[in-house]
C-alpha cells in the first residue's frame, strides 16, 4: 500500500516564475527520461521480482517509490515556476488588471508571453503541470521497459538513470535560480546513486551475461563485420578479448565474400573461442534448471499470499 506524506523528499523552492523553464522541466515530470517514466518502469518489473528474488523486489519497489517523490518534487516545482499565470488565469472579472511578477519587472502580457512556450499552461492545464514533455507530447506507457527477466530490467534502469542524469545535466543550464539548480543538482545526484544500485544488483545474479537464459551461438559470438570501404577503426570491441565471454574478435575484413563463402553464415566455422555449440547447449540447460528451479521454489503450488502481515503489528493495532 502507498502512503502519502505531505513534505516533500527535498525542500524545492523557487525564487521567481520562471514560466519558460517550467516548460522545460516538463521533460522531467511527463517525458520519455522523466520520473514517472522511471517510477513505474521499476514499479512494473518489480512483480515479477517478487517471489523468487524478495530482495530485488524491496530494491525496485524503494526506487519506485523514491522516483514518485521526485516526480512530486519535479510538479512542484514546475507549479511554483508558473505561480503568476496560474493566478492570472483565475483573474477572468478584471482583464485590465496588470500583473507585477517577475521581480516586478514584468507585466502581465510579459508573463503569459513567457508562457506562450508552452500554451497548453494557458488553455489545457490552467497553468498546472501535465503528464506531456516539453513539446507537448503526451506520456505513454512505451516509454517503460519490463521485460520479466532481471539480467534484462536491471540494464534497462542502468540505461534509464543514464539518460535521466543526462537531461537533468542539460536542463541545469536553463536556469540561474539558485533554489531551482539545487533541487536539479539534488534530482541528478540521485539517479547517479540508482545507477549503482542497480548495477550492484545486477552483479549479485550470476551468471547475468548474456541477459536472459538461452546462451549465444559461439559460430556468431565473435565475429565482427566490416560493413563499410575506407579506413577502418580497430578498437576493442573488433581486436583483442570481448569483455563478457572473453573470446577473441574474428575480424571479417569482407564481408560480402565471407557471407557468400560461408552459403550465409551456415558454414561459418567458429574460431577464437573455447566455446563449442554443445557447450552452449548445456551451458543453457545449465542456467535454465538453476532460474527455473529458483521460481519454483519460491511459488507456492496452489494457494498464494503476496504479503506476510507481521504477528507484532496487528497484534498492537488491535
Ligand atoms: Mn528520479
Ligand atoms: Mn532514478
């Protein structure tokens, strides 16, 4: 169960309307990297988490919900940045009334021009934030990836945290309100923190690479294809040891002629690599009796229960 507290995570303040960055700070409330995004990106793989991995359930679930106390904060903000259209547009009786906002400098048509970046704050939200980025877009459960498999979640938030602290990056350079770049720095640092939590996760599940269970074909595992003419960039993903399966990278220097030779790959012979096709194959059945076996063992047959209600707290609560 959710319960709401009315103080926010962090003290965000402001120091003026700012309603063009308001409009900005929309990509934070209802945008593709934003925090409902991540909210319930990490809410939704959390139930297939629950039963077999208990721990990275409690994780996801901590995360979530810390992701809804930003996205509070990001509203927040974003309606303290709007506060004079806000009021402006409730002044339906007096329109000759001129406003004194923005460090009295401006005037009521200076506030709504600002505004007029966005105009849904004027004739869509009433000057409130919107689940929309700041062109408007609307939200969409697309942008959340729960894929049912945790070597597969867990990269998707480190992938996730990555673009949220980037946006958060950018965005601080719209501002110059000392309150509003504190709550950014604040918002930032914390996806930086989720990033490690994740990745720290990611590590306590062994084997997680490849993601998921089946494992790759050692045939295709190391080649690199040279799909283009001209000068060619050697690096470590093409020469040397892959950093995962640690096989050597078979460089195709033509493809074409390679694909042709090989009647399509099918004859490719596997080089650099230990691993053999029957390997893999046990290594498969391997990973897929030891996830199988975890998920069963924690599913109860027939009758289940998601939540244990502590003896010590209903019993004082009676
Ligand atoms: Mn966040
Ligand atoms: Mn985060």
């Amino acid at each position: 169960m959710f319960y709401h507290v009315k103080e926010l995570q962090f003290n965000a303040r402001v120091s003026k309307p700012d309603p063009k960055f308001a409009s900005m700070l929309l990509e934070q409330f209802g945008g593709p990297n934003g925090e409902l995004k991540a909210a319930l990106q990490y809410f939704t793989q959390s139930f297939a988490a629950k039963q077999p991995h208990p721990d990275k359930y409690d994780m996801l679930m901590d995360i979530a919900t810390e992701e809804f106390s930003h996205l509070e904060i990001v509203g927040a903000t974003i309606q303290m940045l709007l506060d004079g259209v806000t009021g402006e547009l409730k002044n339906v009786a007096d329109k000759s009334e001129i406003m004194t906002l923005l460090d009295g400098k401006a005037n009521k048509e200076a506030m709504i021009h600002e505004a007029m970046v966005n105009p849904q704050f004027l004739a869509v939200s009433g000057g409130g934030p919107q689940l929309r980025d700041s062109q408007g877009n609307p939200w969409t459960a697309n942008y959340v990836n729960a894929n049912g498999d945790l070597t597969v979640d867990l990269r998707s938030n480190m992938a996730a945290e990555s673009r949220a602290k980037i946006v958060y990056e950018y965005l601080l350079n719209f501002t110059d309100d000392p309150y509003v770049r504190e709550t950014l720095k604040f918002l930032m640092t914390r996806e930086v923190a989720h990033f490690q939590m994740f990745e720290a996760a990611l590590e306590t599940i062994q084997p997680n690479f490849p993601p998921g269970v089946r494992q790759s074909d050692p045939r295709y595992s190391n080649t690199y294809f040279n799909m283009s003419s001209g000068a060619e960039a050697r690096g470590p993903w093409n020469e040397g040891k892959s950093p995962m399966l640690g096989e050597t990278w078979q460089y195709v220097e033509d493809p074409i002629k390679h694909v042709i030779d090989s009647n399509g790959m099918l004859d490719h012979k596997p080089t650099g690599t230990d691993r053999t096709m029957e390997s893999a194959e046990e290594k498969t059945k391997e990973i897929s009796k030891m996830r199988s076996e975890k998920i069963r063992a924690a599913i109860p047959k027939g009758e289940n229960q998601w939540s244990k209600y502590p003896e010590s707290r209903t019993a004082k609560q009676k």
